[in-house]
C-alpha cells in the first residue's frame, strides 16, 4: 500500500481496471473518490463503466462500485445501472454483487433509472426472493421505491404467494410487502393471502404469515381469514403449525368468529381428542382465557367429563386449574368433576396436588375430647348430641337437672361436626400458562 501514498491519479490512468481488482489499487481508488472532485470521479468512471458487472460481483471491485455509485452524477449513474441492468438478476444473486445492486438501487433518484431496475427484476421476482442474497435485492426496492413503482413486487408476491409464503426468506418479504402495499394494493394482496391460508397455516413458514395478517387487528382483514377455517378448526387446531393460528384467532377475532371456533371445538366426540392431543390442548386452553361468556359456559362443561382421565398431565393440571379458576370467580362450589376435589374459593384458581383424605372414624370412638363426666350439660360418653349420630347413638345432651341445654349454649341449634382439614394447594407456578409460546414454537 506504501507504493500509492501521495500517488497522483493522473499516474494510473489507462491501468485503473485492474487496480480495482486488486486489494491495495482498490483501497486506494476509494480514496480518490472521497476526495469527492468530479474531474477524479468522472476520470474512474471513464475506465470502469464498461466493466461494471464484472466489477460489481468481484470480491474488490464491489466496494469500487459501491463508492462511485455513491459519488457520481445522475448521469453517470444512470450510465451504470443501463450497464449492470442485462445481468442485473445475476449480479443479485452473487454473494459480492448483491450489496454493489443493493447500494445502487439505494442510490436510484430519476424515472429513468428507476424503470431501468423495475425492468431488470420484474420477470424474476420470486427467484429472487426466495435466493439468500437476491432476498435483499427486493427488500431494498420495498424501501426505496414508492407503492407504485414497487407494483412489480406486490403482482409477482401475490400471484405466488403460496410458492413465497412458505420459504424460509419468502416468509419475511411476503411480511414486508403487506408493511410498503397500499391502499387498493395492499387489499388485494392480502386478499390473495387469505384465500390460501388454509394451505400457509400448515406450513412452518407460512403460518407465520397468516397470523401477520391477524396481527394487523383490523376486522376488514382478520374475519376473511377466520371464515376460511370454518369447518376444520379441530383439524387445525390438532397441527403442529396451524394451532399457533388458531389460538391467534381467538385472541383477535369478533365475538362471532370466536363463537364459531368454539363451537366446533365442542362437536360431538371431538373434546378428549382435543384435550389428549399435544397441541390442540393449548387451544383449547387458549379458548378458556378468550371465549365468550355463554360459550366458556358450554366449553367448561364440555370439558368437566374428560377431566378425571388427563388431570395427571402437566396440561391437564393446567386446564383444571383454569376450570377452577372459572367456578370460583362465578360462585360454584361444586366438584370439578367425578373423582375430582371441590372448589375452593380459597385455591385461587389452583389445583390440587392430591384429593383430600377421606378421613373414617373407628367404631365406638367419639369426635368430641373424652370425659366420664357431663360437660356444659352435655353427655359425651357414647350419647348422641342434639340429634346428630355420634359413634352409632342418636339423642340429646342432657344435664343434671335433665333439662336439655344444645351441648350448653341454650337455644344455640344443632352443633355441626367438624369438617376434615383443607387439601394441600398448588404453588402459584402450577398455574395455567396457555399460549403459542408453550408449543416450542419461536417467530423468525
């Protein structure tokens, strides 16, 4: 690099081609170029627009490009992207090539240079997208081109979108083409989408997509797509990918949609399925959290009968947690279930470790402390209090002047036996989580 210090350019004209493919000559025509004086700039250009495809996919002349790209005139600008446009796609898809095309359409300012690129790319958009480096190509349209001049786009995306949703890159473009669209753009893009979401749901790209479109919480785009999975909501909500969808829909969509998803969760013969199964559970408790309140009634007590067969899975626990959670904020203190504890509205919604014991006295023994002696003019050895069968004898407590007192407070009623103690309770970490998240499922 020594050699070009303080080396005047007017030394290397007729050899500025091959320095720019060279590290050192590269380096030190970039440096020329910041100098930023037209006579210097216009001097490079002269000796490497010719050459610009060649240069822009070379490991050194892509910074070269990328330089003078920035530092040029309109003209000469526009000169160089005529000269790239008959490899345009093929400079995209260069690994060097792709950030000099990505610089030069960052830099694009007239009409005429802007159709240049549109021309170049439209015939190729989906390859393009679904390349890892031509991916970026796009994009940077997305960002530097207007709604309409970025029509190209919107038309291949969409007349693809299946052939683009589910890849791997596609998915993220198709995302940001819904961002740029607009207006009448936009709707039919989404549109285009919607029709095929049954397809991108099941995908593990493409379902990502779907729920983009959910997440826009616009009613005029969420109910089309909520329409399309009428009738294959248990289907759907047993997928790996699409229940991720569902749960979405529960969350975002109208009262009404939300209604049809339960009711089909409810369909005959569908609920252990669903319970049992190791993704439509989280849909079903997704649909705990969200339903409507005459449809959680139903799904509830839908629910209830298949309790007692899933309360050992973590799944289960956190359902009949959330089912417990449910009768305790309505009042009901009724058992969850056969076999299953009762509501307790001190368990805040959580469940059970174990059933409480069922504690059984022996024969002949009393609930009451022992004594030979009456006791506030009760007799407590082998006598029954105030009706109540104790040990196997029913009667009243009497005292010493054989007046019947209720156990010593006069008029105090039936004295009630003593309940057994409270189960233990879950700690607040067993409590039900729901969600997509608990699927194992990240967004890219």
């Amino acid at each position: 690099m020594a050699r070009y210090n303080n080396l005047p350019l007017e030394s290397v004209i007729g050899s500025i081609y091959s320095l720019c493919k060279d590290q050192h000559g590269c380096r030190y025509l970039q440096k020329q170029l910041e100098n930023r004086q037209p006579d210097q700039i216009h001097i490079i250009w002269l000796e490497t627009n010719q050459h610009v495809v060649e240069l822009m996919t070379d490991p050194f002349g892509n910074y070269l490009c990328q330089k003078l790209l920035e530092y040029c005139n309109d003209d000469e600008r526009t000169v160089l992207i005529q000269n790239a446009s008959e490899a345009m796609v093929r400079i995209a898809l260069n690994q060097h090539g792709t950030r000099a095309l990505q610089k030069m359409i960052e830099h694009v300012s007239t009409p005429v240079q802007i159709k240049l690129i549109k021309d170049a790319l439209r015939y190729q958009v989906v390859e393009l997208i679904q390349d890892l480096n031509g991916n970026h190509v796009i994009q940077k349209c997305l960002n530097k081109l207007n709604a309409d001049d970025a029509t190209f786009i919107f038309q291949a995306v969409g007349e693809h979108c299946v052939d683009v949703g589910t890849h791997r890159h596609g998915c993220c473009v198709l995302q940001r083409c819904i961002d740029h669209a607009d207006g009448v753009q936009k709707t039919w893009l989404i549109d285009m989408i919607t029709r095929n979401s049954v397809t991108l749901v099941q995908d593990p790209f493409g379902n990502y997509v779907v729920q983009y479109i959910i997440d826009l919480n616009q009613d005029n785009f969420t109910e089309p797509v909520v329409r399309q999975f009428h009738g294959r909501i248990a289907g759907l909500s047993r997928h790996k990918f699409s229940s991720n969808v569902i749960e979405k829909c529960l969350r975002c969509a109208s009262d009404v949609s939300k209604d049809m998803i339960v009711d089909e969760l409810l369909a005959p013969g569908e609920m252990p399925n669903l319970l049992r199964d190791n993704f439509a559970n989280y849909v079903i408790q997704t649909a705990l959290e969200y339903a409507t309140p005459m449809m959680k009634h139903r799904l509830v007590e839908g629910i209830r009968p298949v309790l007692p067969s899933i309360r050992a899975t973590p799944y289960g626990r956190r359902i009949q947690a959330k089912i417990q959670a449910y009768d305790t904020r309505n009042g009901q203190r009724e058992p969850a279930g056969p076999g299953l504890p009762p509501i307790s509205d001190a368990s805040g919604g959580q469940t059970t470790l174990r059933a409480a014991h069922q504690r059984i006295l022996p024969a002949q023994q009393s609930i009451l402390p022992p004594s030979s002696n009456y006791s506030n003019g009760v007799d407590v050895n082998g006598v029954g209090v105030n009706g109540v069968n104790v040990n196997g004898v029913n009667g009243n407590g009497v005292n010493g002047n054989g007046v019947t007192t209720n156990g010593g407070y006069p008029n105090a009623g039936n004295i009630p036996v003593p309940q057994p103690p409270r189960a233990q309770q879950f700690p607040s970490q067993y409590q039900g989580m729901g969600g997509p998240a608990e699927n194992g499922e990240s967004w890219l």
